[in-house]
C-alpha cells in the first residue's frame, strides 16, 4: 500500500486503458465503413488524467482508483506509477480493468464508447484505511463521477472537507451527478450541454458553493465565486492541436496547482488554460 503521508491530493474516480482512433471526421449514424488515420492504446479516466496532470506539475498526488488482475490493469499503474502518481487500486469485481474505445477527429470532437466499466466496489475494500488517511492528510479532496468514487465522496462530506467535483457535461437534470453536485464546494463543468449555465452556477454558488468553474473549449472559461463574481478568461491559443484528449482535466489540474500555491481566482483560471494548451499540444493526457 502507498504511504499516504505527504499527500498533497486525493483524486477519487477512474483509470483506464483505451484505444483511441483518429478519424478525418466522427462518423455519422447510418452503416458504413471508416478507415482510420492512426490508433493507438494509451491510460484513460478523467481521475487518471487529473493525477497525471498534478504530479506533472509537481504535486504529491494519491489516486484511488479499480484496476484489474489483468494485463491492461498493469499497464496502467506502470504508466501512472512512472509518472510520479501514488496509486491505491480496489480489486475490479470482474478482474478488468475499465476501457473506452474514443473515436476523435481533428476538430476535438471526440464519441467515447464503453467497453469495460467496473461495477460498485465496497468502501471495506483492502485500500480503505489507506484511503480514509489519504484523505486525513490531504490539502484538497478531488472526487471524480464513478460509482466506485462514491465512499470517498461521502467520507469527504461527512468530514466536513473541501469537494472538488468535475461535473462535465452535466445537463442540469441527471440523477446520477445529483451525489456530487450537492457535495462539490469547488465545482468545475463544461457548457456542452447546459443552456442556462450561468443560472446553474449562481444557484449553486447560492447553495453554498464556494467556487464554480464553467469551461467553453476555445472559447475559454468563466468562474463564480460569492466574492469575485463573474471572472473571465480567454483559452491560450496554440499553433497546432495534438489531442484534445485530457484537456479539460488539464485545466482543472492547472487551476488547482495555482490555487494550492495561493493564487487568487483569476491568476488560477489563467494557470488553467495554460497547462490545458500544453496539454491539447501532447499525445498523451498530461504534457511530457
């Protein structure tokens, strides 16, 4: 088990091993036949890509997560654990590790598809104790959307710490985000699929949230805070996009790091969209 003194952060949430596709366009839904520009296998999982970002940038990052007893479940601790992240895996029920096959494009326009996904793993799980004094000791709490992350989650709340949540692309209506949008105090999503997104951060920020973040792609971001108010900020244009893949937990990554070193919420929101760029500019989920 992983010593969890020192412990920076706790991410909460999933890892995995993908296939990723790159197509010149998303296929449209009628039968018909691609042909791929390139594919290859790389470690997926928002928890993954936000554990990998951190420790890029420096931080003592813990990452509890479900891995397999299978092939696919060693190569993602080889690549997490070579990257500098702590990892604390529950046993997966099934003994497989959870995979996605993501077809891109080259406009970022990504259909992730499902093709393992680990089922409800008990909170009295081997690495629980680990996890519970991780937790004790850490300066920030990130707990991802999967519902073997839901014990850590109401550990958090029930101590009364700090909830870092990703919400996405939230739709202001799923029942499934409702456990981590009631918990988050620090809550980042995206405006993919939320009309009225500014109503949303009000009312969470009137519910008792502490920080709101709402990501646009290359359109930037907008964070609310009771005491700031609306603060915006322009992404960071690059001159050529790699892969989109792990952007968005670059940039929760990135805003997290200046905020732990005291920056306030703009300064964050700038560090945010820097490391995203850096990240969008590298073939994997963090920059190298």
């Amino acid at each position: 088990m992983p010593d969890p003194a020192g412990t920076e952060v706790l991410v909460a949430g999933p890892a995995s091993w993908n296939l990723l596709v790159q197509l010149d366009e998303l296929p449209a839904p009628t039968p018909h036949t691609v042909f791929a520009r390139s594919h290859r296998h790389t470690v997926g999982g928002t928890s993954a890509g936000k554990a990998l970002n951190l420790a890029r940038l420096g931080r003592s990052v813990l990452l509890r997560t479900v891995l397999g007893a299978d092939d696919d479940g060693a190569r993602v601790r080889s690549v997490l654990e070579g990257a500098g992240v702590r990892v604390l895996a529950e046993p997966s029920p099934d003994g497989r590790t959870e995979s996605h096959l993501n077809l891109m494009d080259d406009d970022g326009g990504r259909v992730s598809v499902y093709l393992r996904a680990p089922g409800d793993v008990p909170a009295d799980g081997a690495a629980w104790d680990t996890a519970v004094a991780a937790l004790d000791a850490s300066r920030a709490v990130v707990v991802d959307l999967a519902v073997p992350a839901l014990p850590v989650l109401d550990l958090a709340v029930s101590r009364g710490r700090d909830v870092w949540v990703d919400l996405h692309d939230y739709d202001g209506e799923s029942a499934f985000h409702r456990p981590w949008v009631d918990a988050g105090t620090h809550v980042f999503l995206s405006a993919d699929r939320l009309e009225d997104w500014r109503g949303f951060m009000i009312a969470r920020v009137d519910a008792g949230a502490r920080l709101v973040v709402c990501t646009h792609g290359s359109r930037g971001a907008v964070a609310l805070t009771a005491e700031d108010g609306f603060v915006e900020v322009p992404a960071h244009r690059v001159p050529h996009v790699v892969d989109t893949n792990g952007a968005g937990d670059g940039f929760f990554a990135g805003f997290l790091d200046a905020h732990l070193r005291g920056a306030g919420v703009e300064e964050a929101m700038t560090a945010g969209a820097l490391h995203a760029a850096r990240v969008v500019q590298s073939p994997g989920l963090a920059p190298a």
